[in-house]
C-alpha cells in the first residue's frame, strides 16, 4: 500500500493508495460517524459502510448548492451531532466537496475524511483541502481550505464507473502530466489502452504518479496564492464551458486544456509539436469533443471566475510538456483571442 502526504496549516491530510474502503474502520475506532453519500455509491456499498448515521444526497452538479449544505446542518442537528463527532464522506468529487464544506463550517468546524469512490476524486477532487459549493450556477464560488484526516483510494470502486466518470478522472490525470511530469505523460500515451481498461498496475501507476505532482503543488502553496494556481490548467475555461455547454467536467477540462495548448503557443512559446502532442493524448483517451459555445456566455462566465482579479486573470500557459508559467493577463486580451477562436 503507497501513501502520501498533505501538511498543510488548516491540518495534515493522510492519503492511502490501494486501501480497500472497508478497511476505514481501523481509522474511525471510538468515534461516532455520521457519513455523507449520494444515492448511487449508497445503493452499491452501504452495507459495508461503519456503523452510524447516514445522510444521502442526490447525484450531479444540480446539489452542488448551499441549499443542500442547509439540508445537511438540519439532519445533523436533529442527530444531535456535535464536535466529538467525525463527518465520513463516501462518493466522488461533489460528495467530497459537500462533505469538506459542511465538516469545515458546522459548528465551525468537525473531523473529517474521505473514501474518494471514482477516479476523478481518487486524483483530484478529493486531495488537497479545497472544499465548496456552486452558486448561481458558478463552479466553487463559495467555500474553504480545510485538509481531511484521510483520503482512501481504493482502486476496486472504479469497476463500478460508467466511462464518462472514468473519463473525467483521466483528464485530471492528463492534466498533471502536462504540468508537472513530462514521463507521466510518456507512460499514458504508451499504456493508454491498458488505463482505460482499468488494469491493475497501470491505474495503480498513474494514480500514484498525478498524486505526486498534485501533493506537491499544495504542500508548497496550500491556499492558492502562488504554485497551486498551476493546478487551474486548463480550468478557466473548462468552468466556462461546464456552465455554457453543458459538457461533463472532463470533456470541458480537455476542451479548455487544448485551447490553453493554443494559447500558450501564442503566448509563451510552446511548440507546434507539444501541442500536437497534447491534442493526441487527449484523442487517446477519447476526450476531443468539438464543443459548440457561445463567445458572449463564455466572456460572462469568466468575467465571474475565482481567478479575476479586477480587469485581469490568472491563466496558465505551457512553456513546455511538465513547465507551465503563471500570467496575470488583462480580461480584454483573454477576450480578444476567445473572439478569434470563435
């Protein structure tokens, strides 16, 4: 079993990599849990959940919201639950988020942890301490930084995943690659086959390899004042679309990882031929949608990205394959060269 750590000043995080989630009981002796799931993972594992309470949410973007949060501190106050207690999220990215957000802000704060159940969580969403909600409509524009106890990957959970939710982990995954392991990237475009058919060693590699690169970004900038805005490629976009286009969270990473790939070449000196490579590994793992947008919803949509500051962004460019810079670029400069996509 591989794991890594998150030392961070809202806490330290554990992750522990090819733990079976059954095993979370060891990490929660003594203490009473209320865990927090959505219906699906609730339908496939509850009955190897600890033993407590249980609160179920919906599934999707649509209870992302503070209405759901308000949901949750009501059935937590009927549980009499206090801060002896320790709040269990088990699910994938929005149960994590949710989870984060409610044991951050009840009773000003509770114990916490994750089994992160799809890929996208296991790689991502799960690890690093960042915890929200959406509102009105707009991806994580309310929330913390507060680190979990512990996140378990266990890597049996994904043989449940549809591809779409396979896909999204592995634009995380690509992702990291492209801003922080160059070799990362050379063994997903060689095992890319092997990835998407979830074998053992190679999920159990990349995993472990995004994870890396991902640790490493928060252990140095855990509040996103500097390095760990890296970990926004291709997001400022991708929240865009996600918003506009109705596109899964992965489908808009990729979609805003390959316009990114072309911005950079025009304003950082990335290669022609590195870019080509970024299109092809995302051609690889089946995430080269076209997407149809609206040029003047997508200029909206940033205008009201965490990202903005004043009249300018932070937007994240390649210089080349694991090097990326940080811009601070005015908002009528990232605007005219969406004009020219269009």
């Amino acid at each position: 079993m591989k794991t890594l750590e998150i030392n961070g000043n809202t806490g330290n995080s554990k992750i522990y990599l090819e733990k079976s989630y059954t095993d979370v009981a060891e990490l929660l002796k003594g203490k009473r849990v209320v865990v927090i799931t959505d219906e699906n993972v609730r339908n496939l594992y509850e009955e190897k959940f600890p033993e407590g309470d249980v609160i179920t949410i919906g599934t999707g973007e649509g209870v992302k919201t503070l209405k759901t949060v308000e949901n949750i501190f009501k059935k937590l106050v009927e549980l009499e639950f206090d801060r002896s207690c320790f709040i269990l999220g088990i699910g994938g990215g929005i149960v994590c988020d949710i989870t984060g957000f409610v044991a951050s802000t009840y009773m000003r704060g509770v114990r916490f942890g994750f089994i992160a159940s799809t890929l996208l969580a296991q790689v991502d969403a799960s690890i690093g301490g960042k915890n929200g909600v959406n509102f009105e409509g707009y991806k994580n524009m309310v929330g913390v930084f507060n680190q979990p106890e512990f996140v378990i990957c266990d890597p049996k959970m994904l043989k449940t995943l549809p591809e779409k939710e396979l896909k999204i982990g592995f634009a995380e995954i690509i992702k990291h690659a492209l801003i922080g392991d160059p070799k990362l990237l050379e063994y997903l475009e060689k095992n890319y086959k092997k990835a998407l058919h979830l074998d053992p060693d190679v999920i159990g590699s990349i995993t472990y390899d995004a994870l890396v690169v991902k640790a490493g970004i928060v252990n140095a900038d855990e509040k996103e004042n500097g390095d760990r805005r890296k970990l926004n490629f291709g997001h400022t976009l991708a929240h865009a679309f996600e918003k506009t286009s109705g596109l899964t969270h992965g489908e808009a990473v990729a979609a805003g990882m390959g316009i990114a790939a072309k911005f950079s070449m025009r304003l950082a000196g990335f290669s022609g031929k590195e870019e080509k490579r970024v299109y092809e590994i995302l051609k690889k793992f089946d995430l080269n949608r076209n997407v149809d947008f609206s040029c003047k919803e997508i200029k909206e949509a940033i205008r009201k990205d965490k990202k903005k500051e004043g009249d300018h962004i932070y937007f994240i460019l390649l210089k080349k394959i694991g090097e990326v810079v940080i811009e601070k670029i005015p908002l009528s400069v990232l605007e005219g060269a969406i004009d020219d996509m269009c």
